[in-house]
C-alpha cells in the first residue's frame, strides 16, 4: 500500500510525520512525504520518499506581514485572515503540488492545514484520507480550541462554556476565510462541484473513521466525549541522528559547571534578535543562571558573550533537553513535546498560533509557570520566572515524573496499529 503523507509548516509541523513514516514503513507501507522543498535533505536522509510543494514558511514569517502577524496584538481570528494573506499568492500551487505527490496514492494522511485539500483529492481519487493532527479539533469543555484565547482567570468559572465555543467559532472563522480558495480549486483543477455554504468539518469529525492525535494523554488527556474514534496515541517523536555527535566547545561548556538554562525560540523570527538577546542575558544575570542560546530562525547575532553563555546553531533536542536546567521557548507542539519529554521544567513565551494553549497546559500540568506572551516579555518577567522553575523542588519534581510518563509511551507504535487495525477492517 503506498502511503502519501501531507504537511505544511515548520520543523515542528514536519518532524512528527517523518516518524510516523518510518514507523509505517517498518510495517511494510510504501511512504512518501509531501511538504516544503526546505526539508528535503531531513526526509531523505531517513529514506523516505520526498514530493515538494510550494512555499518556505520561514521567508513567510521574514516579510513585513509575517513579522506582524507574530507581534501584533490582535485576536485569532485576525491573525488567520492575516497568515492566508501573507500565503495566498501561493496557496494554489501548494494545492496543486499535492495533487501531483497523490496520484498514485492508496491512502492519505495529513497535517490539519492540508485537511481541505487532502480531503478533496482523496474524493476525487476514490481513496481513504484519516486525519493525522498534531493539536484536537474535537469540541470539548476540558479544553479550548489551541487556536483560541484563554480566558482571564478572573473569568475562569466560565470556561467549559467558553472552551466548548471556541470550536464553532474558529471553524466558522477559517471556513469563511479558505472556502473561495478551496472551491476555486476543486472546480479548475479536479472538476469537482464546490462545496456548499456550511463547514465541513464538524460532519467529518462524526464520520467512521479513526482520528489520530500525535500527542501524550499524558499532557492532553482525552475526554470521554471525543468517543472511540479518536485515537491520542502519544507524541510521534523524531530522534536524532545516530551519527551526530556534538561540538567539543558545546561538551566543554556543560562540563564546565551546573546545567544551563536553554533558550530558543525555534522559528518564531524576531524582527530585532538583538533585543531578545539582550532581555535573555540579562534574565540569564539576574537570576543567576548558565544559559544557553539557540539561534535558528530567531539569528541572534554575533556577539562576545560572558564565559557563563553558549551560543548554539542547532542540536537535537532529544540529545539537548534532558542535559538543561530548564527549557524556555516559544511553545510550538513539537518543542513543548520535546521539552516535557526530557522531565524538565518549561518557560513558555508563545507568539501566536497554537502556542498559547501549550503554554497553558504546562502551567496547568504544574510542570512550569504561566505564559509570557512575547509582547509583554521583559528581563524582570523572564528572571522571575527562572528562578521558578530552577528552584522550585515540587515543580520540578512533577516535571520528571511527567517525562518518565511521556517516555514510557510508544506514539508512533501505537498510531501504525491503529492504521493496522483499521485498514484490516475495510
């Protein structure tokens, strides 16, 4: 059976299903990966099949509109019509660089911003499509959508009523955003009828087929509301390379005193790296901590920093994580996940998107502190919070234990069975 495999995003949004495709391979699927050209060398280098599409997300987030969408405070709804904005002039040819990696597809799997597309090739196709999400979808009073706001705690007595909400909401929102996209290209490029005025969504979440969700119970438990078919199956972890061993200065610097504080904001790009440089090394200083700084996409720039300091390019963060203090970083799934599972404690500053609800789960989890919004981030803010979770025992004790729950669970294992089992069953 030949598995295609769609995504769209960063790191954290392709880094899942790259393990999921090694998982489904080593259970005999054929598996191919459709996403940015960016990420090519990363699929074939663990002998996966690569189909390119359109587009580089982090050019994206450098324009002028991208660097407003990540620092304006503006509500979720605003920030989606502005990321199809900024995306728009490429939409079609992501849609129609799909549709080439599909053809001669048995089944489809996808990322939840490649659903509208997934959905209509795979009704063109005749073929199956089983979403395969890194955040729910699925309404619940437990949670709100990732997408959406939190409430004010001084409003806190409402939230089951203001979770169940921010579903309807926020399909509601995105389907009147993408709907004359998606419509205009079923029509020119598979002659398929539009679809009607009302969302689809809500109706393909009741259809018989499995949900996967590739993140812990452990972190989101799943609420008995979501029924059988949602399968939460554990985080899909992308380990890395077996080969890759780190730099001497990097060994050097961490043999040489306590653990460090590690600080990255993936690929969240600062318009002035500068100025979030200083704010980290002065929070470093503060609170009496070792630091260390990842660069990636947030390019801090060249600079003599103190003995206490490491400036880092990248690192594996199966590797990285379990060998800090604490971890602070912008809340994307992929890094939250990575961080909880090294057990230690997490500083989450989100920017937009999803990140603000990982930041609250930490915080809820009691395994770091509330979120600092990127806009009100300051050294104070920053130390404060340091502190905390260095030397705070009970916080730092229910992060190890949640890791070692986390690292018990198999994700990619039991997301492959429940393919299996399914798919025997048609």
């Amino acid at each position: 059976m030949n598995i295609t495999i769609l995504t769209v995003g960063s790191r954290g949004d392709v880094q899942p299903y790259i393990a999921l495709g090694l998982g489904l391979r080593e259970a005999g699927y054929s598996v191919r990966i459709a996403t940015h050209r960016n990420f090519r060398e990363l699929i074939h280098r663990r002998g996966l099949e690569f189909a390119p599409i359109e587009g580089d997300p982090r050019q994206i987030f450098e324009q002028d509109v991208g660097q407003k969408l990540l620092t304006a405070d503006k509500g979720p709804i605003t920030l989606l019509q502005r990321t199809f904005t900024a995306a728009q002039p490429i939409l079609f040819q992501v849609f129609d660089d799909y549709w080439r990696a599909c053809q001669d597809a048995d089944l489809l799997l996808f990322h939840v911003l490649a659903a509208l597309p997934a959905a209509s090739i795979a009704e063109k196709l005749g073929i199956p499509a089983y979403p395969a999400y890194l955040q729910h979808v699925h309404a619940t009073r437990a949670y709100p959508s990732p997408m959406a706001t939190p409430l004010p705690l001084a409003l806190s007595s409402l939230d089951g009523t203001y979770n169940r909400l921010t579903y309807a909401i926020g399909d509601w929102a995105f389907w009147r955003i993408i709907r004359p996209l998606i419509n205009r290209w079923r029509e020119r490029t598979l002659g398929l009828p539009p679809y009607p005025r009302q969302s689809p969504f809500k109706g393909w979440q009741e259809q018989p087929l499995p949900f996967l969700y590739g993140f812990s119970p452990s972190v989101v438990p799943p609420p008995a509301e979501w029924g059988e078919r949602v399968h939460v199956t554990g985080y899909w972890f992308l380990d890395g390379s077996a080969d890759w061993q780190p730099p001497a200065a990097l060994t050097d610097f961490l043999a040489s005193g306590p653990p460090p504080v590690y600080i990255g904001f993936g690929s969240m790009v600062n318009r002035n790296p500068e100025e979030t440089a200083e704010i980290a090394l002065r929070a470093l200083a503060l609170s009496g901590q070792r630091g260390l700084l990842l660069t990636g996409w947030g390019g801090i720039r060249d600079r003599d920093l103190p003995d206490e300091i490491f400036k880092l390019d990248s690192a594996p963060h199966d590797w990285l994580f379990p060998r800090m203090a604490a971890v602070v970083h912008h809340g994307g799934a992929g890094t939250t996940a990575a961080g909880l599972r090294a057990g230690v404690p997490t500083v989450v500053i989100p920017f937009f998107g999803d990140q603000p609800f990982w930041g609250r789960r930490v915080a809820d989890l009691g395994v770091g502190v509330r979120p600092i919004p990127r806009r009100r981030l300051s050294a104070g803010r920053l130390a404060a919070a340091i502190e905390r979770v260095v030397h705070d025992e009970a916080l730092r004790g229910r992060a190890a234990a949640l890791g070692r729950q986390i690292r018990a669970e198999d994700g990619v294992r039991q997301a492959v069975r429940v393919l299996r089992r399914h798919l025997a069953a048609r």
